[in-house]
C-alpha cells in the first residue's frame, strides 16, 4: 500500500525526526520528502510519500498515530488518487 | 482528517500564566514550575550536570527520595502516575544517569502512564562534541515519549514545564522528557514572555456511533464486555461497573484491566488470553458482539489475532481514536472519554440468561485448583490467601515473570489502582521500585510487591531505599532457583533444550534483605502459610517473605505463541 501524507506541523526541535522515526517504526518505508525550511515556531508542511511493509498496515491508522504527536496540527492522506498515478 | 484526535486549547479554563519576574535562575525557576504544578514527591539520584537542580530543590516544597539506580526512579514515577493518575516525577544528571531511566520511560509509554523525566543535559556550547557524561538522551528516547523538550533559555522553563505536564496527563496519558543543559539552569531569566497554559481534551463521543452501539447491543444474543487498562487511565471504573450491572452481560479483563470490575464480580469471567482462564477465553470465542473499552487487541490477549472473536461484531470504544481499527476493524468505532461513552450505552440486550448461565458455568467448571499435591509452598494458593486476607486496601505490585500470571489469575482486585503491572513492557525489576511509588502515593494502602528471584535481583538494591524512608512495603519473594517462565517456554517450545535458566546460585535473600536492615524470613512448607500471611501482613516496617517454591510448577492454562485462544494447554495431572 502506497501513501501521500501531507503533515502541517510547527517546526521545533526533534519535530522532523519524530514524524519519520514514527513512520519507520509503525511499518512504512518514506520514498519521498518534501519539505520547505522554516524558521522555528512557524507551521510548515511536510509531504511524505510512503509505502508499507511486511504486514497490512493502513495509511489511516498510521495518520491518526502521526496527528497525535504534540504539534502536528493536520494530517491528510490520498492512498487512492497516489496508487492511481503510480500505476 | 484529525478530528478525532485530542484537542489542543490555547489555554485552560481559568488558567491564568504566572508572573515570573527576571533574574531568577533556571533551576528555581524549575523548582517553582513544579511546585505550581501540584507536585510533591520527585524520585531521583544527583549527579553532575543536575546539580543546580539539586542546590534549587533544598528549601522547596519537594520531597526527594533518593533511589540507589536511576531506573528506580523513573519506576517509582511511573507507579506514582498510575495511582495517583498525575504524572510522577523523575530526575536524572545527563549521560548514563539519563539512560538509565530509559527503560522506566518506556515502561510508562508501553503503559499510557502519566510521567515527566527531567534530565540534566551538558552546557548547551558543549553538546555534539562528546563531552564528558554527554548523550543525546532526546535522540534516545524520541520513540518511547509522548514529546519531548531541550529547554534552550531560562526563559522558556515555565512554559515547557506548564506544556509538559499538560501533556502528560491529556487523552491517552505518557511520559515527557525535559532535558536541561547546565547553562540553562544555572542561567538567569531575563524575560519570560506570557503564555497560556494549554490544555487537551478528548473528542465529543460520535452521537450516530453510539446510536449504532447501542442498536448492535440490543439485537446481541451472546454480547461480551472487553476492558482494558483504558479503564484505569481513563478512572472510568465506575461507568464500567454500571454499564455491567445493567447490561448483566459476562465480561473479560486483559491483564491491565483487572480490577475494573471486582474479581468477585457478578459475570465477571476473568483474565483473557495467554494466561486467561479457559472459561474467559470461551466466551470470547462464541460472543457475537464484542465490546471492547479501552484495549487494543494486544497479542498476549488475542492469540493468533484472525481467529479472535471469529462470530463477534465488534465495538471498540478508546480515549485514543489512533487504536481503533489498528488491529481489527470495528463495526462501530468511538474515540472519546470513556466514562462519557459508557454512560450513553444506553442499550440493554434481550434474554441473554441462557449466555449468562453458560458462561457461568464454564467459570465454575474451569474454575482453578489449589489442592496441588505435595507440602511444599503453592504458589497460587498462596497469593490467593494473601491477596484475601489482605483486603480491599490492598496494592499488589508485580515483577515480570511467573508470578506476575499467579497474581494476575488468583489475586482478588477491588479496583484498577490494585494491581501495578509491567504489562507492556514486562519489565523485570519493576516491583520494588513500584513498590515504592505507591506507598508514597497512597500512604494508607496496604502495598505488596511479588516478585521472583530472577527480577527481585534487578532491583534489589532499592531495599536500601525502603531502609532509608521506612516505607512499610510487603515483599513476597517466590523462589524457585530459576527464571522459571523461560524455563516453561523451553521446556514446551524449545524441545526442552534448557539454555541459561540456572538460578540456584542465588544468595540467602532472607540474609541480604537483613543485611539491608529489612526484616526478613524464609518458608519452605505450605504448613507455613498461614503464619506467613499473618507476619507479613501485621509486621509495621518493611518485610520480606522468601518463599522457596517447587521449581517445576508452571503457569496454567498456556496459549502457545501464534495460536488461536481455544489452543490452550492445561497441566496434565
């Protein structure tokens, strides 16, 4: 299963590494980044192109475990629209 | 997308950002957010980088109890976080005082417990330059927190501190690191900006999900009640032990969730899973609606997970929404606070007497033994007696092993806050210091720590500390010369190929625990028991009972790993 996460987040510490340490972790490998330099305190994006591992992991769950973490202010996924364009 | 996630407010209700005025020094000012935060007892252990802490902490409000390994303290906290639901307080000095209070962080994270570590940090000019007792403890820890701070200027310590506890104790509770370079504390303030104290909260209970529950409960035949440690965090004891009573439907615990309802409970069938009892795993089994509160479909409660509940409709109601449907698809999910939610489960099935009445049966007919042969020690009976006569003020603290599964299947619980367990991480060691924690949250409980001699070994050395502040803990040490749960795996999965179990070199526990000026006895024979009981139990100061225990009993029943729940072994007798 592929993925496109857009995450709005604050820029702090550790806030960059956090996202993709939980995505690694939670059973995704990220194949793309996209993200913008932003001075620290300000919302920036980031976009996350992912694809799962072993095991039938979904890219919903896996948005709500990133929009839990303190500071991420919105998580949008488009799993459908991203494996039409890959295909 | 995120709506169902907690939600962040700018301020809390009434929450006004304290005046701080400049010049103050960061360690005080540390002290100071502490205080204002209602905290009274923090565990910890000095050392380098920490000290301005420390030289803050003499004249403060705080009690400080100094453990003899840094895990300790991050135990103690945890424990303190579990019964009292605020978060508990532990403090380390920078590099291996830091990583030793790795394993109690993630302790508290596998277990959604409330907790702040404060860590000293090198000077900030000095960090990435492999500085004498320097490690990025913030890198370290990153997936075990639920966030995590280097506090980079005086200045901001009152909000990270206000933000942190916050965040501790909100929706799903976890621990939070605050490391503290020395500069930083040992600095002064010069201006600290307003802030607003944030405040969290769960997401308003989905009105259209809950008419759906409460349709799929009417129309059950065989609905079973599921709970978990979701309970405890979410202190919804009371919403449970309602919705119960007046649904009448049978009802199964994971290991985390015992004492949500009483073990005497009415329909109440016990433990799930690995360890469960067969009657509790039965109903799971044949329940065509599974009502799930807070638990997550852990593997140690579902066995092989697609033969799970294989005729149940499931609803899955959980303080956070990210577990609902992670492991199974629920026909209703509802994220939100669990007392709110239970309340409005307002459907009430149909004659389920004949479900009732089965599953009662099965409890009855797999209900467990205690006339094991013999005259040694049996275990189970044993904590059974104790756990009995001690009564409903008692707070069982377990280790990680065997007797954490005797304790769990034959100690009688009142409420959550009864029984501490490592349950996710299963942290051998965690007893004692657990132990501690509670006592200290809860002066007037009486509090048990079990343990075995494999783990009561990991942490030993905390009896120094229940020396030092008197702390009238109850330790029941089961000794049978081995780490006996791995000793059971081997002996049934690993072709009993015995590899490392040894333990019969272990010292006189009964001497040592003299040695540290705990009062001590040992007891070979089940004749001893009941005078056993009546010591540990009557005996003011700290007391340990080293109970030496037939090394070839097992744990029963057993699921063996990756099989269905209705796999279980039993002893062959």
């Amino acid at each position: 299963m592929n993925a496109r996460l857009t995450i709005e987040y604050y820029v702090a510490e550790g806030a960059v590494i956090r996202m993709l340490g939980l995505v690694e972790r939670r059973g995704f490998r990220v194949t793309r980044i996209v993200m913008a330099e932003q001075p620290c305190g300000r919302r920036s994006t980031l976009v996350l192109e992912v694809t799962a591992g072993a095991g039938e992991r979904s890219p919903d769950i896996l948005a709500l475990q990133i929009g839990r973490l303190h500071g991420v202010t919105r998580v949008t996924h488009d799993s459908a629209s991203f494996r039409n364009k890959a295909a | 997308m995120n709506a169902l996630a907690p939600r962040l407010h700018q301020a809390a209700p009434d929450a006004a950002p304290p005046a701080v005025p400049a010049g103050i020094s960061g360690a005080r000012l540390v002290v100071e957010a502490l205080e204002r935060e209602g905290v009274t007892h923090i565990f910890g252990y000095p050392g380098g980088a920490i000290m301005p802490v420390y030289d803050a902490l003499t004249g403060s409000s705080l009690t400080h109890i100094l453990v003899r390994h840094e895990q300790a303290a991050a135990l103690a906290a945890d424990a303190w976080g579990r019964v009292t639901g605020e978060p508990g307080v532990c403090l380390a000095t920078s590099g291996p005082g830091a990583t030793n209070l790795v394993t109690g962080i993630a302790n508290a994270f596998m277990d959604s417990v409330p907790m702040v570590a404060i860590t000293g940090q090198v000077p900030s000019a000095l960090m990435g330059t492999d500085a004498f007792q320097e490690v990025d403890i913030f890198g370290i820890t990153l997936p075990i927190v639920k966030h995590s701070y280097v506090v980079r200027s005086p200045d901001d310590i009152p909000e990270i501190f206000a933000e942190a506890f916050a965040l501790a104790r909100s929706g799903r509770p976890g621990p939070v690191l605050i490391d503290l370079p020395k500069n930083v504390t040992q600095g002064l303030s010069s201006h600290i900006g307003n802030y607003q104290v944030p405040w969290f909260d769960l997401p308003e209970p989905d009105g259209r999900a809950i008419e759906k529950a409460n349709r799929l409960i009417e129309a059950a035949t065989q609905p079973l009640l599921y709970f978990g440690g979701g309970i405890a965090i979410g202190r919804a004891e009371r919403a449970l032990r309602n919705f119960a009573e007046r649904t009448g439907m049978p009802s199964v615990a994971t290991l985390k969730g015992l004492g949500g309802l009483p073990t005497d409970a009415p329909n109440f069938l016990g433990m799930l899973g690995m360890h469960g009892t067969r009657a509790a795993n039965h109903a799971v089994d044949e329940c065509d609606l599974l009502i799930c509160v807070g638990a997550r479909f852990d593997d140690r409660a579902t066995g092989k997970l697609d033969t799970f509940a294989p005729n149940a409709k499931v609803i899955h109601i959980d303080g956070d929404p990210a577990e609902i449907g992670k492991l199974r698809r629920p026909e209703v999910g509802i994220g939100g606070d669990l007392t709110l939610v239970l309340d409005r489960l307002t459907g009430i099935p149909g004659d389920i007497s004949g479900w009732q009445a089965r599953c009662a049966d099965n409890r009855q007919r797999w209900a467990a033994r205690y006339d094991a042969p013999g005259t040694g020690i049996y275990a189970p009976a044993m904590l059974k007696e104790l756990s009995e006569a001690a009564g409903d003020d008692l707070i069982v603290t377990c280790d990680v092993g065997q007797h954490q599964m005797w304790v769990a299947q034959h100690c009688r619980f009142s409420r959550p806050q009864a029984h501490l367990t490592s349950a996710g991480l299963g942290t051998m060691g965690y007893g004692i210091p657990a132990g501690i924690g509670a006592l200290l949250a809860e002066p007037d409980a009486t509090v048990l720590t079990v343990t075995g001699d494999g783990s009561i070994m990991m942490n030993i050395h905390e009896l120094a500390t229940l020396r030092r502040y008197r702390l009238p803990l109850k330790i029941l040490l089961l000794d049978n010369s081995q780490l006996g749960l791995v000793r059971q795996w081997q002996e049934y999965f690993f072709d009993r190929n015995f590899s490392e179990i040894d333990l019969s070199d272990n010292p006189d526990f009964a001497e040592v625990a003299r040695a540290f000026g705990i009062e001590a006895f040992t007891v070979d024979y089940r004749s001893e028991v009941p005078a056993a009981i009546e010591r540990l139990l009557s005996t003011d100061g700290p007391i340990l009972c080293h109970a030496r225990i037939d090394p070839r009993t097992s744990v029963w029943p057993l699921v063996p790993p990756n099989k269905s729940n209705m796999e279980m072994m039993e002893e062959e007798l």
